[in-house]
C-alpha cells in the first residue's frame, strides 16, 4: 500500500509541475502575440497619418 501511495503522490506532483509549466507558456505565448500584433500593427505606414 505504501509504494501505491507514494507513485500516486508522485504522479499528482508530475500533474502539478505540468500544470505550472503549461500556464507558463500559455501567459508567455499570450504577451508575446498580443506585444507582436501591436508592433506589427503600429509599424504599418497608414495606421499612424503625420
């Protein structure tokens, strides 16, 4: 029972670390598509008028 326990214990920490890392990259791919868009959109020519 106990070495049941124990690879339970450690399948969950897995899922925890996995959980972790994947709203990681979810935040990062965010900021990094919404800071692109808006550079790709403020360097376009007939955006900014002067």
């Amino acid at each position: 029972m106990k070495k049941a326990d124990e690879e339970a214990e450690l399948i969950s920490d897995w899922k925890f670390a996995a959980m972790v890392v994947d709203r990681f990259c979810l935040f990062v791919f965010t900021l990094f598509t919404i800071i692109a868009t808006v550079a790709v959109l403020l360097s376009a020519p007939h955006i900014i008028v002067q």
